[in-house]
C-alpha cells in the first residue's frame, strides 16, 4: 500500500509556488524602485514650497517696511508744513515789527523837528565875489554839517528876483538834464558851461536861441 503524498510535493505546486515568490520578490523590487524615484519629486515639492513661504514672508516684511516709510513720509511732510506755517506767521511778525519801528522812528524825528527848528542866519558880505565863492562851494558840496547839524546856503533875494529867476525853470531842466547848468548870477543871469566856455543869459529866450544852436549841431 503506497504512502499518500503532500500536494506541495508534486513538481507542478514547486512551480507555482517559485513563481509566486518571484512575483513577490519582483513586486517588492517595483515598489522600491517607485519609492526611490518618488522621494526626490516630494522633496523638491517640498523644498519649493518652503521657498515660497520664505518669499511670502518676505514679501510681507517688505510691506511692513513700506507702510512704515509710507508712515514716516506723511508725519515728515506734516512736520514740514506746520514748521512753513509757523515761518509764515514769523515773517508776518517780523514786518510788523519793522513797520512798526519804522512808524516809531518818523514819529520821533518829526517830534525832533517840532523842538529844533531850523534858524536863518543873515551874513553880509563886503566883497560881491567873497559871497559867490562860498555859494559856488556850497552848491558843489551840496550836503555841510556844522556841529551834527545841517547848514545850507542861500542868496539873500527879493521877491522881484525871484520871480525873475522863476522865469527860466523850463529851459534851466534842459541845461539840468544837459548837465550845463552852473546856476544865476545876480540877480537874475543863468549861466551855463558848455565847451569850455561859461556863458551867461540875461533872458529865457537867450536861452532858447542858444538850445536851438545845439541841436541843430
């Protein structure tokens, strides 16, 4: 009577069972082989996204700053239009108190006039030509100050004289803007300095006859 085999030990169940377990092996190999490829993707997925959030941060930080420069700009531009307010009404100040002082200041030399008034001194002189030599200076010097205060020099004259004086104010502005003019002779004689030459008028029409012979020059 024959012994009853496994029917793991038939050839047949050998076989399949080699290629099941090569079938095993090689599946584990896959898997492997997928896992080991895998990993490099996920860390680069990963490494991009901390760069990422790294540049959000960043950007955020950025605008961080921006707003506080953004801050900073608004309270400096404020700073700076209260400080021109504040300029403004300073300079405002200032010219009242200038034209203050300045009003002050007339005001006390017209009190000084109303206590000093000017005083007329007649001087008589022997000689004719004495007297046009001081005059003649006078005129030149224009401005004498005798003890801080101011002299001035004037012919003694009658009012004939000065009406006749009068009569030549038109052509004695031509020969002023001329720079001609050396002024009267007594009583009432332009004169004038034209070439060199002083010249004498008795009348305005003199005067007149001798314009007329420059412009025709």
């Amino acid at each position: 009577m024959s012994e009853t085999q496994d029917p793991k030990d038939f050839p047949l169940f050998a076989t399949s069972r080699s290629q099941k377990k090569k079938k095993q092996t090689a599946s584990a190999e896959t898997s492997s082989s997928s896992t080991e490829q895998t990993d490099p993707v996920l860390n680069k997925i990963r490494a991009l996204s901390t760069r990422s959030g790294n540049i959000d941060g960043r950007f955020d930080t950025i605008e961080n700053h921006l707003d506080a420069i953004s801050t900073s700009v608004s309270a400096i531009h404020k700073t700076l239009s209260n400080l021109s307010q504040r300029v403004s009404s300073s300079e405002m100040r200032l010219m009242e108190a200038e034209n203050r002082i300045s009003t002050t200041e007339d005001a006390l030399r017209a009190r000084e006039g109303v206590n000093d008034p000017p005083q007329s001194v007649l001087v008589r002189f022997v000689r004719y030509a004495d007297r046009e030599r001081i005059l003649q200076t006078a005129l030149k010097k224009r401005l004498i100050t005798y003890e801080s205060k101011q002299t001035c020099f004037f012919q003694d004259l009658s009012v004939y004289v000065m009406r006749k004086r009068r009569e030549f104010d038109v052509v004695k502005k031509i020969l002023v803007d001329g720079k001609m003019l050396r002024g009267f002779a007594y009583p009432a004689k332009l004169r004038c300095f034209h070439d060199s030459e002083l010249r004498t008028f008795s009348t305005p029409a003199a005067v007149e006859e001798f314009i007329e012979t420059l412009q025709d020059k």
